[in-house]
C-alpha cells in the first residue's frame, strides 16, 4: 500500500530535498508539496493524505498550529532548523522530529519510525475482533471487551469519532468508524442508510422514502444512500 506524503515549507530548497528523498522510497507517493499551510489545508482537503513532512517556523500559520488542527490520523514529521522545537513537536505525538539539514539516512530512520508505528496501531488499535462463527463482534468499551451479538442490535450511530451500538437492552459506545463497524457486519441482516446510520433489518418498524422506524427512533435514508436502501427494503417485501 502507498503512502501519501505531504510536504509543507516556505524554503524551496528543502522542500526540493524532501521531494528527491521521497522519490527514492517504493512506498512512498508524493501527493503534494506546499510552501505555507492555507496551501496545504487546500490539498488535505482534496487528497487522501498519512504522512505529513511539516517545517515548523512558516510565515503565516506555523507548523505547530496547523499540526494542532488536522485530523489526528494524519501523522506528522516535524522538519526544522530550530532544535528548542523538538519538545513541542513531541507533544504533539509527531512521528519524527528531522532537523535540518536532513540526511536521506536521517529521512529513511524517519520512515522507519512510521512504518513500525503504523503496524503496531494496526496490531493493537481498538478495532473490532472477528469471532469465527462471525454471529458476533467484540469491541472495546469503557476499558474493556464487550461483546456484540449481530442479532441484538437495532441500529448503529456515527457520531464525531465514535460509534453508539444500539442493541435491543443497551447502547454500547466505541471509539471506532462506522465503516470499520460495518465491513465485520452480514451483509444480508444490516442496510446503511446515512454516513451516520446503520440499521438491522430485523428491527425495522415500518419506513418512507426519507426514513425508517425502529422503535420510537426514526433514522435518515440519505439521498447517497436511498436508491439502494428502497431497493433493498422492496426486495425483502417480494
């Protein structure tokens, strides 16, 4: 898998360098190369970024700002001629804090650093564990594994970066997306309806072009998402 890198630096010639190291790495691809951060917030939004290669002191908004207001997945290293920066990088939870002038070795350790921490998130992250029998999931909750029955649940709720689990006796809350939720989920049992929305096909009341009942809960059918779900939900009528 490739990994989407982003430079931000005022300084050409530094980010020319971090242009060539890049190019040397089969698994890294150059997504964009900017010289302040209102450039940069322009290019996240457009591209699917992970790694971020971000000089510290920019006119404008500096680095530690603009690190401080993207999205925590993205990770960041910090690249600056200034080392009194490194305690603020690392606060920041920064991969690597590179300083100038950077070594292509000095770089690789750097990407070293990120792979490794990608796979032990990956290891270890809060994400939902697959039983064989695949009738029910595990996820972590309030400091520990509870577990999911696929036929107890009603509906499953986006909200920010968590997840509410809707079963027929409680709510579960985890620190998880939606669509990590919904990839372990039968198909067949369960219809997204919304970004935000998920529902069990056994627990469905009665619905309408724009929303579906279960309970006292009335959940959207996004216009994304209508055609699919009103097709569904007429299927099961046949």
């Amino acid at each position: 898998m490739m990994i989407n890198c982003l430079i931000v630096d005022d300084e050409p010639v530094a980010r020319e360098i971090l242009e060539e190291f890049i190019g040397k790495e089969k698994k890294l691809k150059l997504a964009g190369s900017c010289k302040n951060a209102l450039d940069a917030f322009e290019t996240i939004s457009a591209e699917s970024i992970d790694l971020i290669f971000l000089d510290i002191n920019m006119p404008g908004i500096n680095g530690l700002s603009f690190a401080r207001s993207i999205n925590k997945n993205i990770k960041v290293i910090f690249t600056t001629a200034y080392r009194e920066y490194a305690v603020d990088g690392f606060d920041l939870q920064a991969v690597d804090y590179l300083l100038k002038p950077i070594s292509y070795e000095r770089f690789r350790q750097a990407i070293d650093k990120y792979l490794d921490e990608t796979q032990t998130i990956e290891r270890h992250s809060n994400k939902v564990v697959v039983e064989e029998k695949n009738d029910f999931i595990f996820v972590r909750s309030d400091r520990k594994m509870i577990k999911i029955v696929f036929s107890q649940i009603r509906y499953i709720e986006s909200i920010g970066d968590y997840v509410k689990i809707h079963l027929d006796d409680k709510t579960v809350v985890t620190r998880e997306t939606i669509s990590n939720i919904e990839a372990q989920l039968p198909q067949k049992d369960f219809i997204r309806t919304h970004r935000s929305f998920i529902v069990s096909f056994r627990a469905i009341d009665s619905f309408t072009n724009e929303y579906i009942e279960t309970g006292k809960h009335q959940i959207p059918i996004s216009r994304s998402y209508k055609n699919d779900v009103l097709g569904r939900l007429d299927s099961e009528n046949r």
